[in-house]
C-alpha cells in the first residue's frame, strides 16, 4: 500500500512538470505569434502598411547664373566676350513624401518643395503624377502636396507621437538617393530635442532623434512605428563627427502644420523680436566677478535679452538689452526654448504678458506678437 502511494504521488508529480512544460510551450508559441507571421517579421509587416503611401518627390527650379566665372576670365577674353549676362539653367532636386488621405494629399518637408517651378510625383507602383505645392512653413520644415489627377486610395494611417518612448522602434521609409523603396530600422534614441541645438536658429521645432539611417533623399519620408504607423517626418541627419543621428518632425505638429496650410495656404507664427541667451545662478556669478562686467545680472534662471529688433514688438513694448525674463503668461520661464514655446502659443494682437527682472526689479510689461516676418 506504501508503495502504491509512493508511485500515486510520483505520478502527481510528473502530471505537474508536464503541464508546466505545455503551458511554457504555449508561451513561447504566443511570443513567436507576435513577432512573426509566415516567416516574416513585424517590419515586414508595419512596411506592407505604409509602404503603398510612400513616394518619391522630384522638383525642377529655373535659376539664372553666369555662363563664366569673371575673375577666371582673361581680361583680353572679357573683352572680346563683352559684359556676361545671366544664364537660365534646370536645377534638380529630390526627396520623399507620404501620402496621408485619399484625396492624394502628401506630407513631406519644405525644404523639398521650396520655391520650386516643376514636382512630378512617383507613386510606390511607379505611376508618375504631377504634383501641386498647396504650401509650406519653413520654421517647422512642414509642405503639403497635392496629387493632380489621382484617384489611389493608398494612404498611410497616421499614429499619435505623443505616445512615443525612448526605445521604441522606428522605421524610416524613403527614396534616399534616388534608391526607391528603402527601409532602414532603429530605435526612438531621444524625444523632444530641440532643433536649435542642431544648429537652426531659424526654426521651431522639438524633433524625434532616431539610430534609423536617413540619408539624402530620405527628406520628407515617413518614420514608422511597430505598428506600421507614421509617428514623424524624416527632416534631417548629423554629418560628421557623431554621425548616424536622424531626426523626424513629430507627427502630431507635422497633421497640425499641414491642416492649417490645406486651410490658409500658409501658418502664422508670434514673434516678439528678441534675440534671447540661457542665464543661470553660476554663468551669473561668473559674469558679476569679472571687474570689467558692466552690468551685474540677476543671479537666477531666465531668458536673457541680448538684443531688440528695431521696429519689433519688444522695442514697441519697451524691452531693453539685459533684462531677464523670467515668466511668461504666469509661467515660469527658465530658458529661452521655455519662453519660444509660450510665445508660439500666443494670439496674435492681443497682450502677452511677461515678468522681467530690470534693475533687480521685477517689472511687467504687456507686449502685443505680430506675424514672423519674412516667411510670405
């Protein structure tokens, strides 16, 4: 009888490892499911999602230069030539672009389509459209296009960037040199990265940093997600020294940039006319040390004004060289990129209000934003 036990509860013991086993298997099984699907990956099938969308932009510009170069021309030549004129010549350009409805509507960057004559638009089965430029905005590099004549219904779906996490896959799709249908895989390396930082002062925008290669021709194409949805617009890479950054226009100012150009032709941006440096306690001490400092500086967190634009609204409203803004619409501004963003948010017109520290006072002054100008 005792060893009938024995063997009953051996027996237990074996139905107990085999379950775990199965239920382990099933596990692995399910795993395996999520990740591949007839042998095939989920690139392969986030791509087969927005592939069709994606498509090669190429654009012709007329620009007039000379013939000759007049400080390589013999002076006798010169001479016999006469004064060189202006010489019209074709010059070409390329990039990418996804289609986002079904009306042919494609997001791609400014800098691709930007004071073009001529875009042709090639389709991902090779059809080839022309293409008109409904508009663009050079502070966000954001341009729409529209497909003449199309009546494909192949349009990306459009995911939320405001969800994204560093680490994420991304995937970037485009036409880089030329080479039609590329895909490059990576992951989200950075989120909010400030594209002043990179160099371009002239622009307004937070971008999603990427170890997907996007090499020339990948301009304007889509960064993808996991889930074969477009989170940003492939705008730019890092040459040189830390190469083999890439960086997108977040999704989500790429629909609203685009929404208001389908509307208005063009998107207004505030503009205060500061030129603005980062201050902090320590740069504060340092400064205020030096015996030859004019003037001594606050020694706290703010947005410091080195220069005034003549005409501007922040000469209209009375701001000076040295004054530190330290709030903004009763927020507190830390950094400058902390003020760019609450001024892009103000209505154009009407009073913006901002808490400057002049003098060891703080002072408020009301200052009416008009449109950046230079931009129509």
């Amino acid at each position: 009888m005792k060893i009938l036990k024995i063997k009953f509860i051996n027996l237990i013991q074996i139905f107990i490892v085999v379950c775990f086993c199965l239920v382990n298997f099933s596990q692995k099984v399910e795993v395996l499911a999520l990740t591949s699907s007839d042998d095939h990956n989920f690139v392969s099938s986030a791509v087969k999602n927005v592939g069709p969308a994606v498509v090669k932009i190429d654009t012709e510009r007329l620009v007039e230069r000379q013939q000759f170069d007049p400080t390589l021309l013999d002076p006798l030549l010169r001479d016999l030539l006469g004064e060189q004129g202006l010489t019209p010549e074709r010059e070409r350009g390329q990039g990418s672009g996804v289609i986002i409805n079904k009306n042919g509507l494609v997001l791609t960057n400014a800098h691709v389509v930007e004071r073009v004559d001529d875009v042709s638009v090639t389709l991902a089965d090779g059809t080839i459209c022309d293409g008109q430029v409904l508009g663009t905005d050079v502070v966000t590099d954001i341009a729409l296009v529209k497909i003449e004549d199309s009546s494909q219904s192949n349009f990306a779906p459009l995911g939320n960037s405001e969800d994204l996490e560093v680490g994420d896959w991304a995937i970037a799709l485009g036409t880089p040199y030329g080479l039609e249908k590329t895909v490059t895989l990576g992951i989200v390396s950075s989120l909010h990265r400030d594209i002043n930082s990179l160099g371009f002062s002239d622009k307004r925008l937070d971008l999603i940093q990427t170890d997907a290669a996007i090499n020339p021709g990948n301009s304007g194409g889509p960064l993808i997600n996991s889930n074969g949805e477009v989170i940003g617009i492939n705008t730019l890479v890092r040459s040189g020294p830390g190469a083999g950054l890439g960086f997108a226009i977040p999704i989500n100012l790429a629909k609203s940039v685009s929404d208001q150009l389908l509307k208005n032709g063009e998107v207004i941006h505030p503009y205060l006319g500061v030129q603005l440096i980062s201050l902090n306690p320590k740069i504060a001490k340092e400064h205020n040390q030096d015996p030859n400092s004019l003037v001594q500086l606050p020694e706290r967190n703010g947005a410091l004004i080195q220069s005034v634009v003549p005409n501007s609204p922040a000469e209209k409203a009375g701001l000076r060289r040295g004054d530190l803004v330290i709030a903004a619409e009763n927020i507190s501004i830390q950094e400058p990129k902390a003020l760019l963003d609450e001024v892009e948010k103000a209505q154009i017109g009407k009073v913006f209000l901002l808490n400057v520290l002049r003098d060891n006072k703080e002072i408020q002054i009301n200052i009416k934003p008009e449109p950046l100008p230079g931009l129509t």
